[in-house]
C-alpha cells in the first residue's frame, strides 16, 4: 500500500513551491534584520509546511496596505 510516485512528487514540488514563496516574503519583509531573517528561513526549512503558515501567522508582522 505504497504512495504513487507521481502523487508524491505532486506533492514535493508543491511543498517546494511554498517553500519558495516563503523565502522570498521572508527576505523582502523589512520588519526582520538579517538574524530574524535567517532563524525564520531556517523554521521554514526544517518545519516545510507548517514553517511556512507560522511564517504567515506570526513572523511578517505589519504588512502595511498600499
């Protein structure tokens, strides 16, 4: 009862295209210098997923409206 490995590639390059996104917001957020910037590239690596949605919850901070 094994994954497909279409399936799981799916999903691995879905996760990589998170991952992706997040880095970029994470280093174009002006709220964090350089170490803030690298323990959150760091959560968003190790944790995947869940690393990105803290990074939305709490890590941008005040995104203001333009």
């Amino acid at each position: 009862m094994g994954m497909d490995p279409i399936t799981v590639s799916i999903g691995s390059l879905v996760a990589l295209i998170i991952f992706i996104i997040t880095l970029v917001s994470i280093v174009k957020n002006p709220n964090h210098g350089f170490g803030g910037k690298l323990v959150w590239i760091l959560v968003a690596f190790f944790l995947n997923i869940l690393g990105s949605i803290l990074w939305l919850i709490f890590g941008r901070g005040r995104v203001p409206r333009r």
